[in-house]
C-alpha cells in the first residue's frame, strides 16, 4: 500500500515489516516513548521503559507477519502490530503526531486483527494514548500495569480497553434492533417511506467491511447496543452525482451526550479512508455536531437543511 502524502513531499509508504526492520522499529518505538509518553509518565518510568529490551522483542510477530510499518525515505516513522482480535502495538514518531499516521495505522490494524475472528477488538493503551482510541470507537475497560527495568521493579501503568464501535456484520444479532432504531428516529412519521423491514433487508447486505454498504454501530461492556452510522452509496434521490454517503446516524436518547455520536462518526471516517475514499456527503439539520468534527458545508438546500462533505484527503 502506497500513500503519497503531497507532490512536494516524499512518498509515505505502509507495508508489511520483515525481520530486518526490527532495529528500526526499536528506534521509533524509543522514540515514541520517551518523546510523547512524558505527559502521563515520570522521568524514572520513561528510563526504565527499555532497560533490558532489545529489538528481539519483535521477532515473534515479525515471523509471523504480524507487523506492518509506515515509512519515508527509509526512515520508519510509525508501525502497528497484532494479536487475535488486538491491536498490540501502535506507535508514531513525534514528528509524524498528529498527522493522521496514526489513524492510518490503526485502521489497517484494526482490518489485520478482524481477520483473526469474531468479535470487538482489544487493545492496551498507554495513559497518553488513552484519548487517541477513545475517539476511534475504544472505550476503557480497566487500568493494569506492567513491569519494567532491569530489575523489573519499576511499574507503567496502562488501561486495557475495548472496542465499542464495531462493523454489524461482526455482531449481526444487533440487525433488527438497529433497523428498529433507524426507523424511530428516521422513517416512523415519513408517508411512504422505508419501513422496518426494508431496514432490515438493506442491513443484511452490509456483509463485508471491505465494500459498501458498511454499518457501524456502537455496544457497551454488556454487549446493548447504543447507536448506528451507515455508509451507502447515495442518500438523495436528487443528487446522485455525490457519492458515497453517511448516513442515519443515531444514538439512542438515553446516551447522548457521552461521545458515542462522535465516535461513530470518527469510527466511519477512519473505514472510509482505509477504503481509499477521498470524501463523503450527507444531508443534516444539525450541522454544528458534524462541524466540529471537520465537515465543511458542501450545499445549503433550504433554511433548516444543508449537505455537507467530509474531505478524507
């Protein structure tokens, strides 16, 4: 996989690691550490991170094709590694922070991880990192700690987490709550319009989290179901030039407020870019919510209702 990141700039290239990297990713992993975990850790713990450790720690998942790193100009500046159904490593230079490097790179983990079974995804993220997984669709789950140091005395603390929003095609028994909850908030008072069984065949198609129709939704520790975004090919009849759209996303009432809307949202946009997609529209009465998650204002239909773009770029 190829990204060129600007005509000016070299080209960003992600790909799968071999055993040969390893002392390339020790490096960037250093110096993600001890550059960007200084907010969350004390110069004692930052010190003891890598006492004792060597590139060998890589050499399991390396062997098996478990790594996958994001490189320019021969210099590793990010990689992702995986374990069944986890995201076990995700790491960017401080240079490349904040440059959706790290978006991309747990997209295509999260893809790699899905292939390992069924299920949401878990990961252990750093304390620092913690915010960065809570806005793509993780939510915290427990803190835990791990040793470090030559002694193995110094304890790191971290937070085991878990993910929330997650493809319908990997909890499909969620399909006709989510065509019930579509329904209600979209379809009940709309004369002629989809009932809750058209909901439910349009869902059943939404099979393969590599092509559209895609369906997230969002599930708490317990499994109930909080919310829903689609991804489809069009969502207005008039304007079928634009393509594709997001589309009914709804929380339900009794949780808003808490993030969940946003990180559906986050949650589509980072499939939508793993899937090469350089934009995506949709239509909104509320356009301040998605405002501030980037949209720009793509047309203004009337008074109370505009469409509005993501550019994925």
């Amino acid at each position: 996989m190829r990204i060129v990141a600007g005509s000016s700039s070299p080209e960003l290239t992600l790909r799968q690691a071999s055993a040969a990297d390893a002392p390339a990713l020790f490096d960037a992993h250093q110096n993600s550490v001890l550059s960007l975990a200084g907010t969350a850790y004390a110069a004692p713990q930052l010190q003891a991170w890598f006492e004792g450790r060597s590139p060998a720690i890589y050499e399991p998942a390396l062997s098996e094709g478990r790594i996958w790193l994001a490189e320019r100009a021969g210099r590793v500046l990010g990689f992702v590694g995986i374990e069944p159904l986890e995201v076990s490593l995700l790491f960017v230079r401080p240079e490349a922070a904040g440059s959706g490097l790290g978006s991309r790179l747990l997209a295509l983990g999260m893809a790699q991880a899905r292939r390992t079974g069924a299920g949401p995804l878990k990961l252990v993220a750093t304390l620092n990192s913690q915010a960065f997984y809570e806005r793509h669709g993780f939510a915290p789950v427990e803190r835990c700690e791990t040793l470090r140091g030559s002694a193995q005395s110094t304890r790191i603390e971290l937070v085991r987490m878990r993910q929330q929003v997650l493809h319908l095609c990997q909890q499909p028994q969620h399909g006709d709550a989510v065509a019930r909850m579509i329904y209600q908030e979209f379809w009940r008072d709309v004369p002629n319009g989809m009932s809750e069984a058209d909901l439910q065949a349009h869902l059943r198609t939404a099979t393969d989290p590599d092509r559209l129709p895609l369906c997230l939704i969002a599930i708490d520790a317990d499994g109930q179901l909080l919310g829903t975004v689609n991804l489809i090919d069009n969502d207005d009849s008039q304007r079928t030039h634009l393509w594709p759209w997001l589309a009914a996303m709804v929380v339900l009432e009794s949780q808003r407020g808490r993030g969940i809307g946003s990180a559906l949202v986050r949650s589509l946009l980072l499939e939508a870019r793993r899937l090469g997609l350089p934009r995506l529209y949709f239509g909104t009465d509320g356009p301040g919510f998605y405002t501030r998650l980037g949209a720009q204002l793509h047309e203004q239909v009337s008074e109370t209702f505009c469409v509005m773009r993501f550019e994925l770029g």
